[in-house]
C-alpha cells in the first residue's frame, strides 16, 4: 500500500513535504514525494491520511508494565527504602491474574499514545506465554537474588526458557539483574555469560538513587539500613561508588572481548571520580532517564549533558506507573525538554527512536523512516506552518493511527 500524509518525518533527513511511503508486508519499500511515489508504484492500495505528519513509532527503552495497576497507589515518600517497601507491600497483595491484566493494559495504553516498541522489565517472566503483545517486545526477566544467592544459577536458567517459550513479538529477549543492591555479583557475570553465547540483550538500574550512593560508598542510610535487616550480605558496602563496582563486576576477563553493552536505567547519581571512570572506558553505555519518573523521586539533576559529551547514547523510558501517571512517550519528551534547554525537539525525538533502536540492537530497521525499516508508523494532526518537530512534542493526546509491522 502507499500512505500519504502531508509530511513525512524520516528522522534520517529533512521532513518531506505531501510525502509518501510503501509499505510491502512488515517493511517500508520506498519513500518520497507523493507523485513520484504514485507514479514508481501504480494501482497500489491508497492510504491518505490528510493534514498528518507520518513518523516512525516511538520506541520506550524501559517500562514495568508489570505495574500498570499500581497507578497512583504509592504516594512518593521521603527515601527511596521506603518506597521499595511500599511497592513490595503492594506487589504482596497482587495475584497471577492481576499482573496478567497489568501487562495486558499497560500494552494497550503504550500503543494508545503511539508507542509501536517497547522494552519491557517483568518480574515474573513465566508469565510471558500467556501474553500476545500487540506492539513490538523486548522481554527482560528482571532478577534478583538478594534473599537467596545460591539459586543464582537455578534462577537464570528458568528465566532463559520462559523467555525462549514466549510467542514472536517481533522484537527480541534480554536479562535483567534488577539493581547492584538487589542482584549479587555473580548474577550479573552469568548474565553476562549469556549474553555473550546468545542473542540475549542486558539491562540493569544503576546510581539511581543518593541512598544507593550512600550504601555502596558509605555503607550507611536507609537503603543500607533496610537491606542488612533482610539479610543481604552487605560487604560490597563502604568501598566503590555504584558506578564503579558496576564498572568492576562487569569487567571483561583477561583475552576475552569486551562484553555485551548495557541498557543502564536511571544513572543519576555519580561522582567526579565515576565520570573519570566513564571518560577512560572503551565501552560506551546506552543509558535511559526516565524525566517524569525521576521527578517523582526527586532525584538530583540527571547528568545529561555530560554523559552525552562522553558518548553515551541516552534514551528515554516512561518506568513503571508505580512511579509515573501514564505512559506516554511525548509527555516524557516534553518533561526533557523542560530541564534541557538547549535541545532542539528532533534531538528529543530522536531519544525514543534512532537512539532507542541503537539501544535495542536494531539502528538498521527501527526508529527510522528507511527502506528495508520495519513499517512501524504512527500519525499526528499537523496543520500551519509551525516547525513541525515543536508540533510532535506538543502533542498531549492518544494517537489515533498507529501501524505496527505494516499492520493497522
């Protein structure tokens, strides 16, 4: 089919104006002005969106949808320990079938405000063959062993095979240790291990926090306080910063390839001593702030320009609704915008497209208007002669036109 709108935002180049792409299958076969690609490709179906600007799905590189139903439940609180306590009080009192509902709502309302990608943590990954998503996946088994390290082993193992049982989403799968204060070092090496046998993406949150800045280099606070009561073996405390017995732990071995990148959630709390760190490493990581969630934990100003001016490729990600109102990747973009000001709207848009395909592995087909790309597409009002990168930011409603591998 042929779909034409009044521009057509390739993120690549220039928007085209009264554009057009074709669509053959789940892919994009060709792009340009309309009567040009009306004439190459004749007595093709003809899909005319009018006055819209015709754009690449959004990609969110990191949500919960696991707590969809937790919207509005966890008011936010004075440390970050008493949060993790009020949303494991309430995680106690969800069953099977509400985390079933939880995803499956939190899938229609990512699609809902145009998110046709999706990176998603689940802590319960045997979960994942009864749930047929209807946009683009990344599953990532989150994993911790806090309570129980010898089950390390046991604990990857059965996240592997719920991941390989789970129906085609059209993306991929991934490991995710949940944090350094909730997974042991060795769950993260054999994470890594896996990751470098197979095609298994990582992920982890890390500096989220000024407790976890704390407990890691201080060995004190509440975070600190409230692991040691539940028996974390705490004798990583009191030496390195987050970052750097992250650094540390996911060290290459001796004659070994580095390994795999890194999808780092969150990345807030550093030290000088860590962007020196940061700055010598060979290994660029993908970072994802979430504005809207760091927000709510008042957390201290996300480092942006300087981890951007040492490389590192940052996304955006809306977490979970436990600490979030929706998910809407335009209102994160805009929340960006508000404490960036010096970034123009296409290099926002850019963090939840080109940026978060690089994240996911997949920067030849996604999060761009190409051909060959996967015809993932959504549409958006765009009338009068306002730059039409400042209209996609403005735009605060449900999509109304949405295409996820070629299909609507």
């Amino acid at each position: 089919m042929i779909v034409r709108a009044r521009v057509v935002v390739t993120i690549d180049g220039p928007p085209i104006e009264n554009g057009a792409v074709v669509i053959s299958g789940n892919r994009i076969l060709d792009i340009g002005k309309f009567p040009e690609i009306s004439g190459r490709h004749s007595g093709q179906e003809l899909v005319d969106l009018g006055e819209q600007a015709l754009l690449p799905g959004l990609i969110n590189a990191h949500c919960h949808l696991d707590y969809t139903c937790l919207r509005g439940k966890i008011p936010p609180t004075k440390s970050f320990a008493d949060w993790i306590r009020a949303i494991s009080a309430a995680k106690a009192k969800l069953s099977e079938q509400d985390y079933l509902t939880s995803i499956t709502e939190g899938f229609a309302e990512a699609k809902k405000f145009g998110t046709t990608t999706i990176a998603n943590l689940t802590a319960f990954p045997e979960l994942i063959p009864q749930v047929d998503p209807p946009i683009r996946t990344w599953w990532f088994a989150e994993l911790i062993d806090v309570r129980d390290p010898s089950r390390t082993n046991e604990l990857v193992d059965l996240a592997i095979d719920a991941l390989k049982c789970g129906t085609d989403s059209g993306g991929g799968i991934g490991l995710a240790p949940h944090a350094l204060l909730t997974a042991s070092a060795n769950l993260y090496r054999r994470c890594e291990g896996i990751s470098r046998l197979e095609n298994v993406l990582l992920t982890t949150h890390l500096a989220e926090s000024r407790e976890e800045m704390s407990m890691f280099h201080d060995a004190a606070g509440p975070l600190y306080e409230f692991l040691k009561s539940i028996g974390r073996d705490m004798s990583d405390c009191g030496h390195e910063t987050p970052c750097a017995w992250f650094t540390k732990i996911v060290g290459a071995p001796a004659g070994r390839a580095l390994p795999t990148d890194w999808i780092v959630a969150h990345l807030n709390e550093l030290a000088e001593s860590d962007f020196e760190l940061l700055e010598e490493s060979t290994r660029k990581l993908h970072v994802v702030h979430s504005p809207r969630s760091h927000d709510y934990f008042a957390h201290r100003r996300f480092p942006f320009e300087r981890l951007r001016s040492l490389g590192f490729n940052i996304c955006l990600g809306t977490d979970s609704l436990a600490s979030n109102e929706d998910l809407s990747l335009f209102a994160e973009m805009r929340a960006l915008q508000r404490s960036e000001l010096a970034l123009s709207p296409k290099e926002v848009l850019e963090m939840v497209t080109v940026n978060a395909a690089r994240a996911l592995g997949k920067p030849q087909v996604l999060g761009r208007i190409r051909t060959n790309c996967f015809a993932d597409l959504i549409a958006i009002p765009c009338s009068g002669t306002a730059d039409v990168f400042e209209k996609i930011l403005a735009f605060d409603r449900p999509v109304d036109w949405v295409m996820v591998a070629g299909k609507t």
